[in-house]
C-alpha cells in the first residue's frame, strides 16, 4: 500500500481483480433481508479503516510539516494547547500536547526516535483498522532516547541493532505521541521533548541521511472533514474503496469468519463489489444505513459503556476491540485513535446528581471525598473539563481557563476534599481557585483520568457527585 498513492485515488475505482459471483444477484428477491444484514456487517467491519485512510490522506495533504499537517511517514508536532478558539477537532483536551505520524510501510520500515521523559509521555500505535497494537512509555525508557522500528507485513529485511522493532499488521498505520502540559507556562518544556522525536525511513538511516526530509503533495479535494466525507459517498464507491483497502491491509486471522459471509456480496479484499445486487433500492437502503450506524452501533455496544452516577465511559475492551466490530465503529466515529483503558479512561457527565440537564442558568459544586479522589500509577493525572453542548467545544470564558486538574492551584477543605465551582457567573474571591467556568447555555463534562489505577480500571471508585448549590 502506497499512502501517498492512496490518497491519489481515494475517489475512484479501484483496481480489483476478482469478479462478481452471479449466484449472489439470483438470491436477491429470496433473501433480501438476509443481504441487507450483511450490508450493515459490511459497512460497521470497514468504518474504522475507511476513516483512518480518510483521516491520513487529509493529513499528509501537503507539501511540508506544519503544526496541523505534514507528508507521510513525517511527525506533526502541535504547538500550544486547545482554548475556546480551536476548532477544528471537537473535545480537545488541554491536558496533553500531540505529536503524531501516518505510516506507509508498504516500501520500507520507519523509524521512530523518542526522547526518555520525566513525565506522561505516551506513543500509541494503531493499525488501519484502529487496533493498538503496542504502547511506547517515554517515562519508562531506560535509554536517554530509544528508537522503535515499525515493519510492514512484507518486511524482510535486518533490523538495526539497538532498535525495537514494531510489527504492523498493515502497511498503513498511526503513532499519536500525548506529552502532558501543564498549561502554558510549560510549552517550552513540551517543545524541547518535541525536539528530541524525530521519524526517518530505514532507508534514510541506512545512508545516514537522516535529516533530509521529503516533499508531499497538496490536492484541495482532500480539504474535507473525513466522517462527513464519508458519509456522503455512494455504495459503490465506499466498498469499492474500502475492498482496495482490505487488499493492501488485510483483514485479522480473527476476522476470517466474517470474511466468509461478506463475500457473498462481494465485500473483502480482491473482490469486486456490485451495489445493483441491491436491487432498484439500493440508494435507499445506504441512505438509512448511513443515517442510522451511529445509533446501531450504540445499542449492539450497550454493554460496554461503563456507568458510574451520572458518568459512563467507553470500557473495555476499546482499542483492543478483537472481533467487537460494532463497539469499534462507535468508538472510530466518537473519538478516533482512543486509548486502551489501561492508558485512560474518559468519563463523561450530561447531567446533574438530580438528573437534570448541565446549563450555566444553574450553579453546581462538583465534590470529590478525599478517599476518591482519581489515583494514578505514576506519571498518571486527572482533569475536570467542560465544553459547550452546542458543539463540543471548549467554552470562552474571561479567565480562559478550561479545565481544572491535579496541577491546578485549588484549595482543599479540611477533611483533605475538594470541591469545584461550576457556574457562568463569577463567584467570591474565596472560590475563584476553584471555579470552573460555565457557558449560559447547556454544557457537558469530561472527567480524563490517564494511567488510571486498578480501582477505576474496574470501577470500584465512586465518582463524584454534581449537585446544585443552593442560594444562600
């Protein structure tokens, strides 16, 4: 697989070499249904691979490295973190900074070299179907920089001595790298650990040109938003696409079973896939499978959404979704690239202890006891952050403060608790420390505990109460 090529060709016929099975277009009046069901197996199984090439082509969709976008196989080094004007991703979180990369091992290997750490810094490594397939901890490196070695499914070649080498499934993969940031005063800190990173091609190290970097390539077709993209393509060119795909990464040993049943309609790697075995239909039928995948994942995933009072987040076994197709979807189209929970997890509030929907007309005190407070293995954190309803973004404010976390300068009750002020007016100085400002309208909270301990891995904590605070 050829990212670079890939993205050439994202919106056009690929090049299959197998042919329709004619037998699957006799059964259409006899067994409508049963294709149908297998139309939604085929579209929930793809999702995330469909994504994940549509999010890279967008992302290597220019000619040199900024801060947002940078060719294949180079790190986009984000520089600052989220407030009320970004924008451009929903949620952001101002806990961490990110460094990320899109790899095409289709041709040769890609080195990675990270810098050790005396903080949370974490490289994730995600296949084309969003699987983590290895965790590198920057704060655990013995080394004062290690170098991890990422191989495609066709490599044969030496490893170098001294490297860890990272077998990819699929030849297209993704490293997000989250570097912890405890506000702006510690940007510069963030940036030298940003300086010590860097990606070359095994080919490159070889030379010993190494520092060279190459030219990509810019098409505005690929200015889009990868989910709404998506979901506007026709059948054909979806599964068309996504067949290339498959071809060039293929599917997991676990997945063969599931292949079986695709291929009867002509959904799986080197096959040619046919829409008008839908029948006249057939326009109608992806138009409210389309519409509809979102909250058909969310039912088939009911049991893996944790709750906790008015909180619940997406448990295990997200990121490592084995043969979970439907939980993965959901995940990919709600947040792609999560963490494994063992990483963090990201509780998530709508409402308040009464059941009453979260908005600035009201003043809220979220408590934590002193005995459940969020604990962490070490390097972990913890943050409270809220985002308007609206659209998910960070909500102005006149302290441009957005979250409040375990770095933040509040104060604590005798008994060793805490409490968090959340409300749209500005309250007394007395609970300035700790308050949280609060839109006019509706908002929710996220409650982000990273290298969370076994207590909330499995939740036996109790999360914290939000409970309107009375007038006085």
């Amino acid at each position: 697989m050829r990212l670079k090529k890939a993205a050439a060709v994202f919106l056009c016929a690929a090049s299959i070499i197998a042919t329709m099975d004619c037998s699957v277009k006799a059964s259409v009046n006899d067994n409508s249904s049963e294709l149908e069901q297998k139309l939604e197996e085929a579209y929930v199984y793809t999702l995330p691979l469909m994504l994940v090439d549509a999010t890279a082509a967008k992302m290597t969709n220019t000619v040199e490295a900024t801060s947002t976008q940078a060719p294949v196989n180079q790190l986009i080094h984000a520089r600052g973190l989220a407030n009320a004007d970004s924008k451009n991703v929903v949620t952001p979180n101002v806990d961490t900074v990110y460094s990320q990369v899109y790899l095409d091992l289709s041709e040769d290997a890609v080195i990675l070299e990270m810098p050790k750490t005396e903080r949370f810094c974490m490289a994730e490594v995600l296949d084309a179907y969003t699987n983590c397939i290895s965790l590198m901890d920057a704060a655990s490196f013995e080394n004062s920089s290690e170098k991890f070695i990422f191989t495609g499914k066709s490599f044969d070649g030496e490893v170098p001595d001294g490297m860890t080498e990272i077998k990819c499934p699929t030849d297209l993969a993704w490293v997000i790298i989250r570097t912890l940031c405890s506000g702006d005063e510690d940007l510069e800190n963030v940036y030298e650990i940003q300086s010590g990173m860097d990606t070359y091609t095994l080919s490159q190290y070889a030379s010993g040109s190494t520092e060279e970097k190459s030219e990509g390539t810019y098409d505005a077709k690929y200015d889009y938003i990868p989910v709404q993209y998506l979901m506007g393509l026709s059948m054909e060119d979806y599964f068309t696409k996504a067949n290339q795909l498959m071809e060039e990464n293929p599917p997991a040993e676990e997945d063969s079973a599931l292949m079986e049943t695709l291929k009867e309609i002509n959904v799986g790697p080197g096959l040619t896939f046919d829409s008008t075995v839908f029948g006249d239909s057939s326009d109608s039928l992806w138009e409210k499978l389309v519409s509809g995948i979102s909250a058909a994942c969310t039912e088939k995933s009911a049991k893996f959404i944790v709750q906790n009072g008015v909180w619940n987040y997406f448990g295990e076994p997200i990121a490592e979704f084995g043969t979970e197709y439907d939980y993965r979807a959901l995940v990919a189209l709600g947040g792609l690239g999560a963490n494994p929970v063992s990483v963090a997890v990201y509780p998530k509030a709508t409402t308040d202890s009464e059941g009453g929907r979260l908005n600035g007309a009201n003043r809220y005190v979220l408590h934590f006891d002193k005995e459940n407070i969020p604990e962490t293995l070490e390097n972990g954190f913890w943050s409270v952050t809220l985002y308007n309803s609206s659209d998910n973004l960070l909500s102005d404010n006149e302290l441009d403060r957005y979250c409040i976390n375990d770095r933040s300068d509040i104060e604590y009750n005798e008994d060793g608790s805490f409490d968090i002020y959340i409300q749209n007016e500005k309250p007394t100085d007395d609970l300035i420390k700790n308050w949280l400002p609060a839109p006019t309208g509706d908002f929710h909270l996220y409650l982000r505990v990273y290298l969370p301990d076994e207590k909330i891995i499995s939740n036996e904590w109790e999360m914290p109460s939000i409970n309107i605070l009375e007038e006085e």
